[in-house]
C-alpha cells in the first residue's frame, strides 16, 4: 500500500528540486523532515509541504490507515512542468529570452515491512 501527494507547477527548476529529492529518498519520515528542514535549499520549503501532504494522505485516509512511524520515503522524482518564456532587453535593440522552468513533483510514501 502506498500514499502520494503531487506537487503541479512549482516555479523552481526540477534541476534543483532533484538535489534535495536525492537526499530524501528511502529515508523515513521523520529524517526526511528532518534533513528538508535544515536544507539551505530554495526547494526544501516547497518538499517540507509536500512531504507532510503526504504522511496526511497516508493517515487520514480510512481506506488506507498507515502508521506514521513505518513510513518512509519509496519513490520521488521532478519532472519539468511549461516554461514561461519572458524578454530580455540586450544591447542594438536585441531580445535575449529567459526561461522560467517550473517543475512537476511527485512523493510516494510505503509501510516498512518486517
């Protein structure tokens, strides 16, 4: 059984969502917590919210009931969402466009089994 929470159109990288998913992956709950909460990372803020949607999801749904203390962190990936492209104004009346990435991302939480 698992529990996911998703995370549509953050306005942040998924280059540098990834670094701080990497340090949370197969790590329990609480360490999870624990590392996006002492991350200096502009994605640890977004991932903190996330992460606690999902221990959420996983508990408060009757269908599924986990314990929150078995959980830990199974699968989690950021996959790039639309790009918002602006202009720049550049020298002799030029335009050099600047992409603003979004990111897609997505947490699935699993039981531990004995």
């Amino acid at each position: 059984m698992e529990a996911r929470a998703e995370l549509k159109y953050a306005r942040i990288s998924p280059r540098k969502v990834q670094i701080v998913l990497d340090l949370i992956r197969n790590q329990p709950v609480e360490k999870a917590e624990a590392i996006l909460k002492h991350t200096p990372k502009a994605a640890s803020e977004y991932l903190l919210k996330l992460l606690k949607s999902a221990v959420a999801n996983a508990v408060n749904d009757p269908a599924k009931s986990m314990d929150e203390s078995l959980l830990y962190v199974s699968k989690c990936y950021a996959t790039s969402g639309p790009i918002l492209k602006r202009m720049r104004p550049r020298a002799q009346g030029r335009g050099f466009r600047i992409d603003k990435k979004t990111s897609h991302v997505t947490l699935v939480l699993k039981e531990l089994e004995d």
